[in-house]
C-alpha cells in the first residue's frame, strides 16, 4: 500500500477524452490498496482565456477578484475528473484548495501556502475515495481566495505530499522528463534521470516552466522525492531529490533555460546618496513585486548621478511603472523607461562553482550567435543574461550547442 500524490497539468486536462483518459490510467496503475490524490489544473489554456477576460474588463487585472476569477478554472476540471472516476466505477470526491486545507497568505496572484491541514482528504482516503484536489488555489486566514502564481497547481501537489507523508509526487505533464534545455526549443536537449532539489530550484527560478520554484522547495522540505513525467506514454522521466543516486555523465553545466516572461526598467539620473536603492526596493517589495537582476551603474560622476536597471516578471509591469514612476518623480531622476523586449537565459550547475571558464563559454556562444548582452548577474550555481527577446532562442540553442556538444540524439 502507498499514499501517493498525482498531478495533471493543463494539458493533461485539455478536453474531456483527455479526462476520461487520465482517469482511466491512474485506475490502472492503481494497486489495490493505494491511496491516490489527484491535484489538477484547469483545463488547457483555461487560465489565459480567464486572464483575457478580466484584461476586457480591467486595466488592472491583479488583486482579490482576479484570483476569485482565476481559481474557477480548476473548480472545472475537479468536478469533471471526480465524475469521470464515477463513471468507471471508482468513488472519487473533488475538494477545493480551501476544503483540502491549503491555507495560504494574503497576497493575491501570489499566494504562499503558510499550512496543510489534511484531515478532510485523509477522513475521503479513508472512505476509500481517490480525492481530486485544486491545483493552484488556497485561503487566507480571513475566508479569501488567493492563488498561488502561474504554474501554482506544482504547489499544491507538493505541499500536499509532504504534508500527508506521501511516498512520491508524480508531476504529469506534456514532457517526459526534465531536460537540459526546454526540449520545444532545443531539439538536442537531453532529459535527466536525475537531478536535485536546488539545480532544478535554479532552473524553475530561471524559467523551466516544467516545475513552479515553490514546489521545488517544499520538495526538498518536506524531502518528498518529485518524479516529472509524461501524461502520454510511459517513459521514465525525471527524479528530483536531495543528491544523485545514479551515475550521470560529469556535466558542469546541468541546465540552459530561458525565460521571456521579463521586463526591464531602468531609472536614469538617480541621485547618488545613500537611502536611494533602498527608496526605490522598499516600494517594489511593500507591493510584493519580485525584482531579480539589478544593476547600477555610473551615469556621470561629476554630477554624482546613477542609473539603475533592474528586470521584474511581466506581469507586474503596470504595477512597478507606476510604483517607480511615483518614487523616481519623488527623487527628481531623470527618467523612468521600460522595455517588454528582454529575454533571460542563464545556464544553472552545481558544479560551476569555482569554475571560471563557464562564464567565457556563455559569453563565448552568445558572441558567436551574434547575440547582444544587455545585463549580466550571476550566483554560486547560475549565471544569467538579459538579450533581445527576439534572439533568446537562438541564444538558447547556441549555449547548450557550447555545454552539450556531443548529445545531439538526447540522453
Ligand atoms: P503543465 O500544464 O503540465 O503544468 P507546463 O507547460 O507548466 O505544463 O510545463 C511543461 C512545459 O515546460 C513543457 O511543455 C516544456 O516546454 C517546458 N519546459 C521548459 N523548460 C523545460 C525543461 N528544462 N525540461 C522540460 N520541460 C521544460
Ligand atoms: N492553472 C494555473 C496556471 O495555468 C496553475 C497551473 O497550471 O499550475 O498557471
Ligand atoms: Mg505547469
């Protein structure tokens, strides 16, 4: 008997035969007296339709009715999951993310699971029920829905595995595996049979979609092993855990990944005193606005002025301009501008630590592609590079081309 966790992203879900399916192969694999919890997303591209809807409506497509708007689309898919499972037989029972006892913070779009109490779907194991949950969704102490960020429904999986000592937690999706790039965009990308809590924390902070960054980190919390693999066939896929237990091929570099979800904005002519980068964060950050590279470089010394560059996530690009619009005017700077048109591509490795000719090959690579560096920043197991969106893919492919030379039939 094991307690095991399964979740299905969007695409897994994306029409009602894909549901029908789902059901019927978590039936198969199910020994008889497993106790499975399913967390599902919303179906297919439901969340950015619900998104363009409020977009209609609102220029200001954030805050409480946002996530009261975004959390319906998982409530769908719950529904028609638990039904399918009925019709083949199998008592199921779909709960919300508030009655599964996800309780999370008040930040809305951006909702952090503060606790799992999981009696409720322990009571439905129990009674012998498969119990489908919501991905992506949670309440507040005050009775609020608030959501968990894109790719949210990863979270709730994870949390809810590590909350219920769950033997593993399966993420299904439309890839068998994690690979050393997005294989979308790089053909010769080569999937792992393993890789750790913190390259893959890296490379999901970095925009490998294929995991949300929280539900890396309850993984490694919680030490509950997260096995990604596919909805369609039965390869093998990816464990992420604590430290290797196969022997992989040395890579220094485990990962190239891009994220074009990117704005930059840059303040010009910032006095040059201190106070001033705190002024201009604190605001950022009272708001909840993540800001992830920041540079700041001399404008003109002789009259003590700065500038100051930093990138956010697309999606908080109103906001922020208008945060720093305010503070910038404040300040007297001489101007606030912001570009949509940036794209990160960093390449993430434990083992790059101490290695000073990683940063060169990047460079190198980018150089030969043509490809412009606008901003650089790097930490103990990354190193990033801010590029016109439109190069990042080329950026992306001529980088893991320079890392992984030899592995143009994958892993
Ligand atoms: P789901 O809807 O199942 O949550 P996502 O779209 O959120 O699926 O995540 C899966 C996608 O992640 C893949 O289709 C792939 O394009 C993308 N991806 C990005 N980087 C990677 C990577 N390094 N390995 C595997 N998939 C990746
Ligand atoms: N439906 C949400 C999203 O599209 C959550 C998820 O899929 O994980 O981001
Ligand atoms: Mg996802």
């Amino acid at each position: 008997m094991a307690l095991i966790v399964k979740k299905f992203g969007g695409s897994s879900v994306a029409t009602t035969e894909k549901i029908m399916a789902v059901a019927g192969r978590i039936l198969a694999d199910k020994g008889p007296d497993d106790k499975v919890v399913v967390v599902v997303s919303a179906m297919g591209d439901t969340t950015d339709d619900l998104i363009k809807l409020a977009k209609a409506v609102t220029d200001k497509p954030y805050g409480r009715e946002m996530d009261m708007l975004l959390a319906t689309g998982e409530q769908v898919s719950i529904a028609l999951l638990a039904m399918a499972f009925a019709s083949l037989g199998q008592p199921a029972v779909s709960l919300t993310g508030f009655q599964a006892g996800i309780a999370t913070t008040g930040a809305f779009n951006k909702g952090k699971i503060r606790a799992v109490k999981a009696e409720r779907v322990l009571a439905e194991l129990d009674a012998g029920k498969i119990v489908v949950v919501a991905g992506f969704q949670g309440m507040t102490a005050g009775g609020d829905i608030t959501t968990l960020g894109r790719g949210g429904s990863d979270t709730t999986a994870v949390a809810l595995a590590g909350a219920m000592n769950a033997a593993v937690c399966e993420i299904f999706t439309d890839v068998d595996g994690v690979y050393s790039a997005d294989p979308r965009v790089v053909k010769a990308a080569r999937r792992m049979r393993e890789i750790t809590y913190n390259e893959m924390l890296e490379m999901a902070r970095l925009g490998a979609v294929v995991m949300q960054p929280r539900a890396v980190e309850m993984g490694k919390h919680y030490g509950v092993p997260i096995h990604v693999r596919s909805t369609f066939t039965r390869e093998s896929g990816t464990i992420i855990r604590e430290a290797y237990t196969v022997e992989e091929k040395e890579f220094t570099v485990r990962g190239v990944t891009h994220d074009a979800n990117v704005a930059k904005v840059a303040i010009l002519g910032v006095p040059d005193r201190p106070g001033i980068a705190f002024k201009v964060f604190s605001a950022l950050a009272q708001a909840n606005i993540d800001v992830d590279m920041i540079v700041q470089s001399i404008r003109n010394a002789d009259k003590n002025i700065n500038d100051i560059v930093f990138t956010i996530a697309q999606p908080d690009l109103p906001l922020a301009k208008q945060i720093i619009e305010k503070v910038g005017s404040d300040m007297g700077v001489l101007g606030v501008t912001v570009d949509e048109n940036v794209a990160k591509v960093s390449v993430v490795g434990a083992g790059m630590y101490g290695s000073p000719g990683i940063a060169a090959a990047m460079f190198g690579a980018l150089a030969d592609a043509g490809v412009n560096i606008e901003v650089i920043s790097t930490s103990e197991i990354s190193i990033s590079c801010l590029v016109q969106a439109d190069k990042v893919k080329e950026a992306v492919a001529a980088i893991h081309a320079r890392f992984f030379p030899d592995n143009a039939n994958g892993g």
